[in-house]
C-alpha cells in the first residue's frame, strides 16, 4: 500500500499547481504527472494512469478530479478536501480580481505578450508527461491498435465520450473472444443527469445560478469549449449575461492558470456580484468531489476483476490518445512561426534533458521568451 503524505504537502503541491497551471486540462494533468510521479514518487505511473482513466468516465472538469483523486488516494477525506480546494483557489481568486476589475473599468489587461511564449511551452510539458504514460499504457498489441485509432478518430472530433466508452468495450469484446468466456459489463461508470432547469423553476438569481451551474457540473464532459457552449444556452439565451461578457469570460479562462471552470467565477460575479461568485463556483465543482469520493474507492476492485481491467487499460489508452490529439491541435495553433517554434523547442530540451525540473520554471521561461521575442 502506497504511503499517506501530510495535508500541509498536498496543500503545498496543489496550490503551487493552482498558480502555474496554464494551458488547460492536458497542461494541467502533465504536471500532476511530473510532480507526483518523477519528482516525488507518490504513486506509480501505473496508478497514475488509472486515476487518469478513472476521471474520463465521469463529468466534470478532468484536471481538478485528478487533483482530487491524488488528495484522496495520499490524504483520505481530509487530503481530498485540500488538495481540490486548493488547485480550484488561486483560479478562483485571480478570476475573481479580473472580475472585479472588469466590472469597475470594462476592459481587460494586455496580456497577449506573456501568452505568446507560454503556450508553445506548455505544448513541451504536455509532450514530456504523455511520452511515459503512453509507454506504460501500451501493453499489448490490441491496446497500440485502440491507441492509434483513437487518436486518429480524435483527430476527426469524434466526441471524446463515445472514444473513451468504445474503446473500452471494445477491450471487453476482445478479452471475452480471447479467452472464450462470456461475460457482461455492468454499471462500469454511473452517471448522474439531472434534469434541473434553473431558469424554469427558481425566480432568485442565487439560486437560479446555483442550479444551473450544479446541472452544467453534473453533466458536463468535455472541454472548456463545451462548457462556454452550455453558458451560452443557459445565460446569454435566457438574458443573464450578455454575449460580451460571455467572450471575455473565455478570455479570462485562457489566460488565467488552474482549471478553465473558474471562468464561472467571473461569470456570477457579472450577474450578481460576490455572492454570485461564491454561488456560481461552489455549485460548478461539486459534482466533481461527490463524483470522486464515489468512484475512487471502486478503482482496487476494477483492478482485480481481469474483464474490468481490460476495460481500464483500454480507457487508459484512449485517454493518452486523446491528451495527443489535444496537444496536436494546440500545436497548430500555437506555433505558427519562428519565434514558437524556438521557444517550443527549446521548453522540449528542457523538459527531456532536465526530467526533474519545476514546471513552473518551464512556463515562468516561456512567458519571459514570449515577451520579448513578441517586441520585435
């Protein structure tokens, strides 16, 4: 059994992850790769992969479920609380200042120059957590072919739902023919879809925005891009929030570190000040801890069930894939000419010739290269 760390560790590891996590999920879990893996050796690369695995089968924003699952697996209850809590945090309060600033002079500061160099820098980070994680997760011949298809399918923007549960029953079909047994896959992931319309059955706008954001954190699975759409449904179409304010708010989420979720905060403080901040950002993330406090306790016993197995190694892979396909569309947009291509190619020495280097310093080097190759 893996050994437990102190909360005052976790507490240290994520909320320094909570400041320096630009890029998006696949940045964010590249990270968590490198700092609980390499750099502190709190768990395997194998277990690393399941939780991987495990946060694609329920909604929710990825990265914070992973962050919260590591809490819990190194902290029980008390390390899921704090290691969750305080990834979502420094998002939320530097979320909350643009907000309030935004709200007081109606603009946003310039920060284009710093984000020209960060994201070629988080392609390497990116690069540098999924080259190991691949190499753990192809086991077998069958799992490099549901790999490759995956990533070619993703390419394509076939839903990412649909790759990560036909990829895994389809390792179950797969293992039932080869070991001639027949077998059936039942509850391998539950879902909760609640059926809430906060515009319909709440006239208060706190609770109006309670419910909607704890409907939108209960079924949401997909990127930052799904979750604007969903705003823009719920909010912009119903007249809470202008599609303005919606535009800067994925701004916001861009160029803010932490989970892209905490564009929500900005989005309630629009509406309705501090207490629609606080709402508004409570009721987008719980579902993501109810979530994990579910399912984390099942991942030993998916382990020692050889037809679950199968199916997690297979989502493993799909998983790995998918984090591919991201970076690769990232990468075209990103680098686009000379200046990215150095400064990405320059963060990829660092991270393959420096395996235990801070992170931050990585994206800290590619904000400073991007600023002042952006001058000229």
């Amino acid at each position: 059994m893996e050994a437990k760390v102190s909360i005052k560790k976790i507490i240290q590891l994520f909320l320094k992850l909570g400041f320096i996590g630009f890029g998006g999920p696949a940045a964010h879990i590249a990270m968590m790769q490198q700092e609980v893996v390499l750099k502190r050796k709190w768990m395997s690369e194998q277990h690393f992969l399941d939780l991987l695995g495990a946060t694609n089968l329920i909604p929710g924003p990825n990265s914070t479920e992973m962050a919260i699952h590591i809490g819990y697996e190194k902290g029980g209850w008390k390390g899921l609380l704090a290691a969750g809590l305080s990834f979502i945090l420094p998002a939320v309060f530097i979320t909350g200042i643009f907000a309030f600033l935004y709200q007081q002079y109606g603009q946003l500061p310039e920060v284009q120059p710093f984000i020209y160099g960060i994201k070629p820098a988080i392609i390497a980070v990116i690069i540098g957590a999924v080259y190991p994680l691949a190499r753990k997760s192809l086991k077998s011949l069958f799992l490099v072919i549901v790999g490759i298809g995956v990533l070619t399918a993703s390419l394509f923007n076939i839903n990412e739902i649909y790759l990560m549960f036909g990829a895994g029953l389809l390792a179950v079909v797969f293992y039932s023919f080869a070991s001639r047994k027949t077998s059936t896959l039942q509850n391998v992931a539950p879902f909760l879809f609640l059926q809430l319309s906060g515009s319909s059955l709440f006239s208060d706008t706190t609770i109006r925005l309670f419910f909607i954001f704890l409907k939108i954190g209960a079924i949401l699975y997909g990127s930052g891009y799904v979750l604007f759409a969903f705003l823009d449904t719920e909010l912009v179409a119903t007249g809470l929030l202008s599609r303005q304010q919606l535009t800067d708010a994925i701004a916001v989420g861009q160029f803010t570190p932490g989970p892209v979720f905490s564009s929500v905060t900005f989005i309630g403080y629009q509406i309705n000040g501090f207490t629609g901040a606080a709402v508004s950002t409570i009721a987008i993330f719980l579902p993501s801890f109810i979530f994990v406090a579910l399912l984390n306790p099942l991942m030993k016993k998916i382990r020692q069930s050889k037809m679950l197995s199968a199916f997690l190694d297979a989502v493993n892979v799909a998983s790995v894939a998918i984090i591919a396909s991201v970076c690769l569309a990232m990468g075209r947009e990103t680098i686009y000419d000379s200046d990215t291509v150095i400064i990405a190619l320059s963060s990829a020495f660092v991270v393959f010739r420096f395996k235990n280097i801070n992170s931050a310093l990585i994206v800290l080097g590619g904000a400073l290269l991007g600023f002042v190759l952006y001058q000229f």
